[in-house]
C-alpha cells in the first residue's frame, strides 16, 4: 500500500508527521533532501525501540511520538524541507505486508519586515522610475497589491501581482503622494504550536490562542469567523479550556479600510480528546478451551486511543503471539496465545492504553489461573418429581472452565442440557450407570472429571418373618440402605394390602432413612400374614415383605 501526503510546517514550529494510524511491527524513516536521490535513514524501529540516527540532528528537534510510528519535529530549520519516507512492516498470518508513507514536507518561511526602495524620490516629470518592495524573509508564492493615495486623500489601486517590483514611465506630477502595499495573505500562529497532515490539532482543555497577521499599511484590522461565523474581532481569538466541539475551520479575514481590501486565511483545528475511563481488561478461552485470549477495549476518543499488552506474554516467541486484527485495531485489541505458551498458573497480563491528549499512560490487568479445587458432582430432584438434574461445578479460576455431562445410552451427548446441568425426565435415569462430567480449562492438558452411579433404593429390615404372642404388640421394622438420591416416603402396607396409618391399631415411626410399624393387641386369624415396606426416587422404586406369624398361647 502506498500513501502520498504533503505536510506544511512553519520555521522554527513544530510538526507531526504521521507514519498510519497503528504500530508497526518494524519500521524504518528516511529522508531525501530536495534535488537529490539519495535517501537516508532518520529512525530506525527493528522490533526493539526506536534509534534516532545522526542525520536527525540537522532536520529540528527530533523524537517519537509514544505508542506509534509518528516523527513530531520541533524548531524546524529550513534544512528539514524535503520528502519522509516511512515503511511500515506488519506481521500478518502467512506473510508481511509492507504500507509506504511519503510524506512531502514544506517548511515555510513567514513574510517579515518589508521595506521600501525608490530609484528617484524626487523624480523628473517626463522621467522613468521603479519602486520596489522588499522583504527581509518570506516564502513564496507572495501577492503585492500597491496604492496610490493622491494629496486630496483619494485612494486606488495602482498595480498588484507577483513581483515587488514596479516602474513607473512618463513621471507627472499627477504620481504625486503616497504609495502602500498590503494586506498580504494573512499569517494564522497557533499556540500551543501543532501542525499534522490534516491541519492543526490541540488538546481538549487546554488554551489555545490563534495569532493572525497580515502586512498592510496602514494596519489591518481583523475578524475571525468560526464555521463561516462571525465570532471575533481582532489580531488574537484565545479559547480557554478548548473544547472537542470546537473543532472546526477558523479563517481570519484581514481588511485594510483606507484601500477597502481584504485578504482571508483559513485553517482547520482538530481538538483531540481521551476516552472515558480506562482500558477494560478479559480473558476468554479459544480454539476448544486449548487456548486463551486476551481481549483490550477502550471504546472512545479522537483520535483513538493506543492499546497494546504487556506482562508474561514477553516470554512467548514473536511467532507464537497471535495478534487477531478487528474492526478497530485500536480502541479493541485482542492476542490468542497458543496451547504451548500455557504452561504458567496464575499468569498477569497487562493492557497499556495511551493518548495524545494524556500524559500518563493507563492500565488494565487479567489474571488467568486454574481453579484450586476439584470438580463437584450432585443430583437433585424437581418439586414436581418431572425431572432428575444432575449438576457440576468447577467453580473459580479465570477464565471459567467448560464443563459438560456424558452418561449411559447417550445421555448428555444431544439431549436436554444447560451449560452445565444435565436434564433427565424422572425414571429415566440408568440405574447403577455411571454419569461423567467432564471439566476443561485452558491451563491444563488433562481434562478433570467426576462421576455420579445412580441406583434405586434397597430396604433392609431386622428379620423377615416375625412371631408374636396373641395379644402382645410387635415392631416391624424397614431401614433404607445408603442411597445418593433422596426417596420418597417410606410406606407400610398391611396384611391386607392397605396403606397403613397412624390408628389405634398401628403406629408408625419414620425418619427419611427407616420407618417402623408397630401392629397393637395382635390376633392371630386378623393379623397374621405378609406386611410390605415400599418407597422409590428418580431411578426406580423396591420394596420388602416381612412375615407376621401370630401364636394363641405363651410357652410354659
């Protein structure tokens, strides 16, 4: 890519020359003197910080603008007219791209002192004369515009062009009286002096002061409009504490009453303001959870802002630093670091933001690190009994690690799942199959798991059959073996298949882990037979029968 731009400069200001709008890779400035071919470097960038070279000596105070490719040079001296050439070197994936800048710099030298010189000031009438205008210093092109005002006081324009110079043939007395030149093309100084391709710029809050003169005599006298709008009258508009809505063209028109001329100058003033706030850091995972990337926006500002990162992505070979190009590489950068620069727990990186319109540089930081805990498995049941949801957690660590359930039959792997809740309808989970969470993070090569084996409940009792003396009360008794998963009630059911409940009959006993049934007064004939103990939960239900044997009599 090539880019071809003329800059004007003013002796012994300042300028900015401007080598596109992001940091190269590499990059090399060199100069050309007018009339040569021969080009010569002025700062060299080879990867490892800027190098002024010599020849910068002689082209004005030289430096780099920080966190860019930009030349600002200061006190210009004439010698530092000529051309800039700047190439710009990115490392993109598969191959460099090279951008060249020229830059076309025009130092200019304003018009100063003029004086006047006369062949003859008393002439002859008949006679031949010239006048001629000069000026001490000024760059060209220059236009001279001369009046005649005669001894009544009337005013007119006698010649004007390019040159200073004019005769005058055939001198009569009607040439008597004064002689003026001007206004010449006004001169607009801005202070704080800066000066870039697209015009002048300042800082947002700051005061500015814009300076305009025009050689004219008598005097000019000055107005100032602001958008094509009147806003002041006289040599010198100051805007304290500028703001970025006062950017915009400002022309000085210069009037000289007596001769009813005028000349006008305009210039356009950029006011560059920072973002808001300061840069704000992340990290996310990449690439399947085998990478990470850094994520740096700072949205806001003109222009925007410089953002790059620093911290222990140093220690990572240039070629394995990935820099991912976005909309704007400026306000929002992003670096992948790849599965082999991951080998660091608890790593710090850095964003380092920067703008004209600031002195300091602002930061943000991220921290990556891996969870210090193992991954947590459990189970639980909806209130409706529709649903058995199986969760894992491997909380802490940044970024968040991926987790994902994998269970028997397909489970998990296409069903209902959320992140990482692993849905089953109630009664559908596998019983005795073992359920897997998987948990990945960036910082590991393993892949962590935890398992859950859900199985339906078993009952125990104390003994299976039971004998009792006729009228004598007696103890069922029904125990829930160890289980993960909550169960139901714990019901008993009778001799004759009825549900049983608190009578005067029967008592029951229960916790959420065993119920017993107390049967009172028993009578052989009504109360003999097979009593049942059921309950189920998410996986299934069981249930165990104890045998009740009834006897008339007490031994001896």
């Amino acid at each position: 890519m090539y880019r071809d731009t003329r800059v004007y400069g003013v002796l012994g200001k300042a300028v900015i020359l401007e080598c596109g709008t992001t940091l190269p890779d590499v990059y090399i400035w060199s100069f050309t003197k007018p009339g040569t071919e021969a080009i010569k470097a002025v700062v060299l960038d080879l990867g490892k910080g800027p190098r002024i070279q010599k020849l910068a000596e002689t082209l004005g105070r030289l430096s780099i603008i920080s966190n860019s490719a930009s030349v600002s040079i200061e006190q210009l001296p004439v010698a530092a007219h000529g051309l800039y050439t700047c190439q710009a070197f990115y490392d993109m994936p598969g191959e460099p791209v090279v951008y060249y800048y020229y830059v076309h710099l025009t130092v200019r030298v304003p018009v100063s002192k003029p004086y006047l010189l006369m062949s003859d000031v008393s002439p002859v009438e008949g006679s031949t004369m010239w006048m001629s205008c000069n000026l001490e210093n000024g760059t060209g092109p220059i236009r001279y515009v001369w009046q005649h005002e005669t001894r009544s006081g009337n005013i007119s324009a006698f010649a004007q062009g390019n040159t200073g110079v004019i005769n005058v043939t055939d001198v009569n007395r009607n040439h008597t009286g004064w002689y003026r030149f001007g206004p010449d093309i006004p001169q607009i100084d801005v202070t704080p002096y800066s000066i870039t391709e697209r015009g002048y710029s300042a800082l947002e809050r700051e005061t500015v002061s814009l300076l305009c003169q025009a050689q004219s005599n008598p005097a000019s006298q000055y107005v100032w409009f602001y958008n094509n709008s009147q806003i002041y009258t006289g040599p010198q508009l100051t805007i304290t504490k500028i703001l970025r809505m006062h950017t915009g063209d400002y022309a000085c028109l210069a009037q000289n009453t007596y001769l009813n001329t005028r000349s006008r100058k305009t210039i356009s003033l950029t006011v560059y303001y920072p973002p808001d706030g300061s840069p704000s850091c992340s990290v996310e995972p990449a690439l399947n959870h085998t990478s990470l990337r850094l994520l740096c926006s700072w949205p806001g500002g003109f222009p925007s802002p410089s953002l790059h990162w620093t911290g222990q992505l140093k220690q990572l070979g240039q070629n394995e630093v990935d820099t991912e190009q976005q909309t704007n590489p400026l306000t929002n950068t992003a670096i992948l670091l790849p599965p082999e620069g991951l080998a660091s727990n608890n790593s710090l990186f850095t964003c380092m933001g920067s703008h004209l319109a600031l002195k300091q540089p602002t930061e943000c930081s991220t921290r990556t690190y891996i969870p210090t805990a193992e991954p947590v498995c459990f189970a639980y049941v909806t209130n409706s009994k529709q649903y058995l949801m199986l969760s894992c957690s491997w909380d802490g660590g940044a970024p968040k690690a991926l987790v994902w359930w994998e269970g028997p039959g397909e489970q998990g792997k296409g069903g209902q799942q959320n992140s990482n809740i692993l849905i089953l309808r109630y009664g559908t989970a596998r019983n005795g199959k073992p359920y897997t969470c998987y948990a990945k993070h960036p910082l590991l090569v393993q892949t962590k798991t935890c398992r859950l084996t859900l199985e339906a409940p078993q009952l125990l009792t104390r003994s299976r059959v039971v004998s009792v003396y006729e009228g004598s009360d007696v103890q069922l008794t029904c125990n829930l073996r160890d289980n993960y998963l909550p169960v139901s009630e714990i019901t008993w059911f009778n001799n004759q298949g009825v549900d049983v409940r608190d009578t005067s009959k029967y008592a029951l006993l229960r916790t959420s882990a065993w119920a017993n049934l107390t049967v009172r007064d028993t009578k052989q004939t009504q109360d003999s037979g097979e009593y049942r103990c059921t309950t189920s939960n998410a996986v299934g239900g069981t249930d165990i029968n104890v045998t009740l044997v009834g006897t008339l009599c007490h031994p001896m």
